[in-house]
C-alpha cells in the first residue's frame, strides 16, 4: 500500500548524479519538497513528465519547493536522463529499491512484461545494475517541511501522471 495524504515521509539518503548524498530532511529543511518516483531513462512517459516539470521549475521553486526525482536506475544511467533532459534539480538513484519500498510504490515486474521489454531492448537488469525485476509506480508527493505528505498522485497506470497544475495547486495549499 502506497503512502497517502497525512503519512510521515520516510528519510532517505540517495546518491545523486553529480555523486553528492542527497538526503530528503536536508531539502525539507529549505521549505516544501516535491517529490516525484518514475521508472527509467527507458520510458517515454517518464522523460516527458520530468521535462515539463523542468520547463515549470522556476514556477515551482518560486512556490517556495524543491523538485527532485527518483528512479531505480544506477547512477550512469541516470546521467543519461539528467543530460537527455537537460534537468536542474536532483535526479536520484535507489538502486534496489529500499526507498520506493519506504514509500510503498515497488512492484515485480511479471515475465510476461519482461518478455515484452527484452522484445523492445529494455533490459532493466543494465540500467538498474541489479538483477532485480522491480519498477516503482509513478508516484509524485508533495511534502510539507515538516514532513508531513500533502498530496500523493499514485498511480498504476504509466501513462498518467501529476500535472504542473496539480503540484501547484498542492504547494498553494500548505
């Protein structure tokens, strides 16, 4: 069961792609965080929601947020992503998925799905430097400075995604 509107956001520390720690109570220590799990480089719906969210960052920031995203990626690949999309905030990489676990959003991807990906040269086993067949669920989170989760946009199906309206509506609220 995913986290939800009120729940506690559990603390991690993740490495980011320029190599520095990234831990989530340092960035709640600046204001708001936004929060947001996608599934890989791979993905197209993927690359097009972290770049909207990148043509709306300064909308975002100047609500007084921090943007960053996660992935089960190892970090190389998720270099690829922060170049191909030319991203300016935090991109994040939970190599065997203990936070998307924290957060409740891991999944096992079924041997039918992995036939269908290894179909098309998606091999999750090199982007995600394990052997491991988890994905998250696209999830985006806003939370509050203290922690406290105040939007949750969840959902199993890939293709929808929190809108910029969503998350600004969110961050006007707290």
């Amino acid at each position: 069961m995913s986290l939800s509107v009120g729940d506690r956001a559990p603390d991690f520390t993740l490495p980011a792609v320029d190599g520095t720690d990234v831990q989530l109570s340092e960035l709640l220590a600046r204001g708001p965080v936004v929060l947001t799990f996608y599934r890989g480089a791979w993905c197209p719906y993927c690359n097009t929601q972290l770049r909207d969210y990148q043509q709306n960052l300064a909308e975002i920031e100047a609500a007084g947020a921090t943007l960053a995203a996660i992935s089960p990626q190892a970090p190389d690949s998720s270099v690829t992503v922060q170049e191909q999309n030319d991203l300016a905030f935090p991109v994040l990489s939970d190599v065997g998925g203990d936070v998307s676990d924290a957060y409740g959003l891991t999944f096992q991807v079924d041997e039918q799905t992995r036939e269908r990906y290894r179909a098309v040269g998606v091999d999750l086993e090199s982007y995600n430097g394990t052997d491991l067949w988890e994905l998250p669920v696209p999830a985006t989170y806003v939370i509050d400075a203290r922690g406290v989760i105040r939007a949750a946009f969840v959902e199993a199906d890939y293709t929808q995604r929190a809108s910029v309206r969503q998350i600004l509506d969110a961050l006007a609220a707290l």
